[in-house]
C-alpha cells in the first residue's frame, strides 16, 4: 500500500489489512518477534484480555493514540517506550514504531475495543509501517472485548440475529448506509456512528426517511463499561429530534457510544 493514500478515493487501509489471512503462527510465537494489534477493550481495564495485557508488559515500544495509550500506561514499565498521537501525527508516529521494530525491539500496537470492530483502517497502517521498514516481521491482532459486545449484551440484541455497521470510520460510507437502510425493522442494528456528523439522531432521521417504523425501539448507549455508564432508551421518532449539524455542541451524545435499534 502506498503511504501517499485518500481515504475518499483509496486505497483504503482496511483494504490493505483485510487482503489475506495472517501466516500460520508459530506454536511460542517467537519466530520472528511479530508485532501485536492489541484491543484493549472499552477503556476498562477488567476488560483487556490477559493476552493483551502480557502483549503490552513484553513490549519495548507501544505505539497509539494519545487516549488509548492511557489507558494501559500503567502496565508499562520505564524501559517501554510510549509514541502517543493524533490524527495529525498518526504517519509520523507509526513510520517511527516501524523504523524501531525493524532495530529489533519488540513492538505493539494498541485500539480501543477490538480492531476486529472499526479498527482496520488501523491496523492497515501499522501494517504499512512495519511493512515498510521490516518486512519479514509478521503484524498479528489479539482480540478485545469492544463496546458493541457489551451494547449487544445491554440491548439484548442476539449478535446472529443483529446487522452491525461501523461508520466510525474515514471515507465514503454510502453501503454501510444501505446495509442499514436494508436490514431495519428485520433484524436488530447495532451501529458505531461518527463523531459528529453522523451521531445517533442522524443515523435515525436517515432510516425514517427510507421508510423504518418511526415507533422503533433505540437505545443510546455511551461510555460502556464506565463509572459513569448510560443507557438513553427512545423512539425512532425521538431520537431523529436530534439529527443535523457536524459539532460536539450539536448533539447530546458524547463520542463514545453505540447505538442499538431493536426489530418489530
């Protein structure tokens, strides 16, 4: 993949990601040192999975954002080297994570949730990176426990019988919409929106304007797994009040939280 790419026009990093399965992993994994795409879950740490947490204690350096890296700052020691970043700084700092991989450190990558779940925009850039710089090491992602598992187990929404769609992603997301605009009112959603432009209220108003049962159950489910846990339960109709605008002060919803509409 090239590093000079468009997420409107491609190629996209999940792409990249997605483009074969991972080569068959050594028993001790410790051929060839492979770096880890750790989901460290909902930003609980009773929910990080023992093999995340062994993953981040072994690593010299961990690589992520600024707010996930905080999150599992306290299982590194003084010797690991944390590269925290945003958006704007995201190439740098992986480019930097590659360059120290391909020095021989042992390296991890960690998300939020589990980047099996709107994380593979991600992991096709760490990919990249260490692609790039270390092409024989092998990139493998451990698992996490991810909100939308917990809003499933909240909303009471069967995972074989619910329709889950990100849009907590960059680029063009015209099918993700179809694909809800398709399955509402038939099978349970369970939907990551897009802070902000495509919250809650607007991804309800778009599914009443293609027709769904404005009576439909919608339950707002932010910061899972947090002290400070809520589950706003509505209308379709209600909830759709809320539509419009692309800012944080448009909307009563903060940007950690899944929406679940129930089926007829």
């Amino acid at each position: 993949m090239s590093d000079d790419y468009d997420l409107e026009s491609g190629p996209d990093p999940a792409t990249f990601a997605a483009a074969e399965p991972e080569p068959k992993p050594d028993v001790d994994e410790s051929h060839a040192d492979p770096v880890h795409v750790v989901g460290i879950g909902p930003g609980n740490r009773e929910y990080l999975t023992p093999r995340g947490e062994r993953a981040i204690r072994e690593a010299d350096v961990v690589v992520g954002f600024t707010t996930v890296v905080e999150f599992v700052e306290e299982l590194t020691d003084d010797s690991t080297d944390l590269l925290t970043c945003g958006y704007r700084d995201e190439a740098d700092a992986l480019e930097a994570f590659g360059d120290r991989v391909a020095a021989g450190e042992s390296g991890v990558a960690v998300a939020m949730g589990d980047p099996n779940h709107s994380g593979y925009q991600f992991v096709g850039k760490v990919q990249d990176a260490v692609a790039t710089a270390a092409p024989e090491t092998p990139v493998r992602i451990v698992p996490g426990i991810s909100s939308l598992q917990v809003a499933a187990s909240r909303a009471r929404t069967p995972m074989e019988e619910t329709e889950f769609v990100t849009l907590h992603k960059s680029g063009d997301l015209e099918s993700e919409m179809e694909r809800l605009s398709d399955a509402v009112g038939d099978r349970h959603l369970l939907v990551l929106p897009r802070p902000y432009d495509l919250m809650p209220g607007d991804v309800a108003a778009f599914l009443l304007e293609r027709g769904a049962d404005p009576e439909l159950e919608a339950l707002v489910l932010e910061k899972l797994t947090h002290a400070d846990e809520t589950v706003d339960r509505r209308t379709l109709a209600e909830l759709s009040e809320h539509a419009g605008g692309d800012g944080k002060e448009d909307t009563p919803f903060s940007d950690l939280v899944v929406l679940a509409v129930r089926r007829s």
